[in-house]
C-alpha cells in the first residue's frame, strides 16, 4: 500500500472528528464563494458598463454553482464521515463511503478550474473592455447617458482613452453642430462629416498637474505657453480597469479559490484514509479493532496472498465472543467418529480376523488377470495418521509394504514357469 497507517478505534473517532470540522468549514467556505460570485456580478454591471461581445455572468455564476455544491457536498459528507468514523454507527455509511469519496474527487477538479478561469480571465475581459471602451468613445457626440458615463469613468479612475489619450485623436468625438465647418483652418481637419484633432475631453484633465489644463492642441508646445508635458491622465481606461479589477477581484478570487482547493484535498485523503481503515478492520472480522489505512492501493496487491492468519483470527475472535463458528470439528464430533471407525474395525476383525482396512483402490491381479490372487494395497500414510485413536481395540495391523509393478510381473513370470 502507498502511505499506509494503521488506525485504533480512537484514532478512527478523531480522525473522523476533525474531517466532519473540514466538512463544515469548507462548507461555509462555499458560502462566501457565493458572496464573492454575487459581488463579481454588481461590480461588472456597474464599473464595467462599457464592456463589448461580453459574457458578464459566466465567472460569477460558475463560482456561485461552484459554492452551492461546496455547501451540499461537504454538508452531506461531514454526516458520512462522522458516523463512520464510530464502530457503532459505521455498518450503515461505510459502503456509502466510496461512492461519496469518488464524488468528490471529480468535485475539486472542477474548483481547480474556478481557480483557473480567475487568473486567466483578465485576457477576456480586457479585450472586451477595450472594444466598449472606443465604442463609447464613438457615440460620445450624440448620446447623453454615453457621455456622462464616460466622463466619470475617466474622472473616477483617473484615466483618458482607452489605451492612451491619443485614441481621442483617431476619433471623432467633437459634435459638429459646434463646429464652424466654413472656418479655412478647419477644413483640412474635416473628414467623412467628423472632425479630427488633438484634443480630448476635459474628464482626461489630471488634478495633480500645476498647470491649468490643455485639452486642445495637446501635442503643439509652441501653442502654449510654459507647456512641459501634457496635462492630461496618461494611462488608458482599459489597463486602469483591469489593474483594479484584477487586484481586487480575479486575483484574490484565484488565490481564494485555489486554498479551497488544497483544503478539499486534503479532506479526499482523511477520508480515503478513513474510509480504507473501516473497511480494514472490517475484513479482519473486528470493527472496534485496528485497521490499515491507505491512500493509493498497492498495485501489486492483486498478487498478494493476503493475511494467513485471517481465518484463524476471525475464528478466535468468534470464540471470545462466544458466536457460532461454521464448519468447525468439535471434540465430540471427533469422538463419534473415532467410535465408528472402532466399531466398523471390531466388526471386520470378528469377521475375517483383521480389522477394517479403509477405502481400497482397484484389485491387483497378481497372476496376469486371472483372478486367482489378489494383493492388497497398503493403506497411504495420511489415512493411516488421521484414523489412529487412543481407544482402538483392535490388534495392531501388519502394514504391507507396497510393491512395484514390475515386482508383480516378475512373480506372475515365475508362476507360470512352474507351472509349465
């Protein structure tokens, strides 16, 4: 067996003990998952409005499904593995013990890909916030609920554009019904009905920048004066999101995930353990006695001859409790025997002066078939050993030592030449 450790009764109760107190917490754990899945939904349905082609509520409604069967399985286990853990109780769940373990095995490769999808779901949500991001941007001149959540989304996180502040140059986000489309200096600007400058919108405006802020002509230093560096939020939308979407939610959620993960482990093999020592001691005929317990199975154990003195411990067990032993030879039904065999010995001796001489194979006709002389065989050893008794009356019998067949046929040669 790979790491095998033999378990008393008590040590069974406390080791039953402490994977029913696993139980109940991996169960509230399953609990707060559920928590973290609910709180995953609101904060994209309110930070991340602007995502594009998104499927918001695959991560938060797989780590709810997930908590749910944290919550029933573990619940129904801490039941199993306490009761099983006590002789009294453990005739009834023991049987159910493997079916549960098998359970939860597949279980924890499903939290394992919970974790997983955490850590990895930053590409998903990334490319989608990028996609909304512009698209925002794009309908930013004409709707009114775009706008103003666009203008707080780069006020509260401190951001401008999407990757940079320069995607407000590529987009033409000015409303044209506020352009002086006659003015010379701005026709060269004018394309396809949009106009395209350096500008951006006054939400990019950094509040840390001592200078007042320039949200025209933001890459013409000679048009203004004292003008260092820009004065705006150089950090795209998308990266601000996601940074704080990441360090508060998909990491922790990860890192959360992946210990519920070890935990639920560490819980399969206790209850491995304890379920093999159950059924260990069960199979020595002892359910209050030690058993061997055990992760893996020695996969040479198909091969192994087992306990010799299994049969002998169950019977001697059964014999301190005073139980009924199968197919066992008492000394009285030795002794009924033994009169038998005396009475059938005294008959024969009565009869033909010699006493029984026990079963015979087929006659040996020692004159080439003829029938004239019969040679008995010598009775085997074993035989002769298990039928001797202190209370036999019968005179000794003479053993004849057995003859080979080419004695036989030497002797009935020799007849027959006298007879000649």
């Amino acid at each position: 067996m790979v790491f095998p450790i033999t378990f008393s009764e008590i040590g069974r109760n406390k080791l039953a003990i402490v994977s029913a107190i696993l139980c109940a917490l991996l169960a509230l754990s399953g609990l707060c998952l559920i928590c973290v899945g609910l709180y995953i939904q609101v904060t994209i349905n309110d930070e991340l409005i602007l995502l594009e082609n998104y499927n918001d509520g695959m991560l938060p409604n797989f780590l709810i499904s997930v908590g749910v069967i944290m919550i029933i399985l573990n619940t129904v286990t801490a039941k199993f593995a306490y009761d099983s853990g006590f002789a009294s109780t453990s005739e009834k769940y023991r049987l159910a013990m493997m079916p549960m373990l098998v359970v939860m095995f597949l279980f924890i490769w499903i939290i394992l890909a919970a974790s997983i999808i955490s850590f990895a779901h930053r590409s998903s949500v990334e490319d989608a916030l990028h996609d909304g991001i512009k698209d925002a941007m794009r309908r930013y001149k004409n709707t009114l609920p775009v706008k103003k959540s666009l203008d707080r989304l780069q006020m509260d996180v401190r951001c401008c554009g999407s990757r940079s502040f320069k995607d407000w140059f590529k987009i033409g986000w000015i409303n044209m019904d506020y352009v002086n489309v006659k003015d010379p200096k701005l026709k060269p600007l004018i394309r396809d009905k949009n106009i395209f400058t350096q500008s951006v919108p006054f939400s990019c405006c950094d509040v840390t920048a001592r200078r007042p802020c320039v949200t025209a002509d933001v890459l013409n230093h000679a048009a203004h004066r004292n003008y260092d560096s820009v004065t705006l939020y150089r950090k795209g939308c998308t990266e601000a999101l996601m940074d704080k979407f990441q360090n508060k939610i998909l990491h922790p959620t990860g890192s959360v995930v992946l210990i519920l993960f070890a935990a639920q482990t560490l819980l399969l093999m206790l209850l491995r353990y304890l379920q093999t020592s159950v059924q260990s001691a069960y199979d020595e005929g002892d359910p209050e006695g030690p058993g061997r317990g055990h992760v893996i199975p020695n996969p040479c154990g198909a091969l192994s001859a087992g306990d010799p003195d299994k049969y002998v411990k169950q019977g001697a067990l059964q014999k301190m409790r005073r139980e009924p032993v199968p197919d066992e030879v008492t000394d009285d039904t030795y002794d009924s025997i033994v009169d038998i065999d005396d009475t059938m010995d005294s008959t024969a001796a009565q009869a033909g002066g010699e006493g029984y001489p026990g079963p015979q194979g087929p006659p040996d006709f020692g004159d080439g078939g003829d029938g004239k002389k019969k040679k008995k065989k010598s009775k085997s050893p074993k035989k002769a050993a298990k039928r001797k008794s202190p209370k036999r009356k019968s005179p000794p019998k003479k053993k004849k030592s057995p003859k080979s067949p080419k004695s036989s046929k030497k002797k009935s040669k020799s007849s027959k030449r006298k007879k000649r």
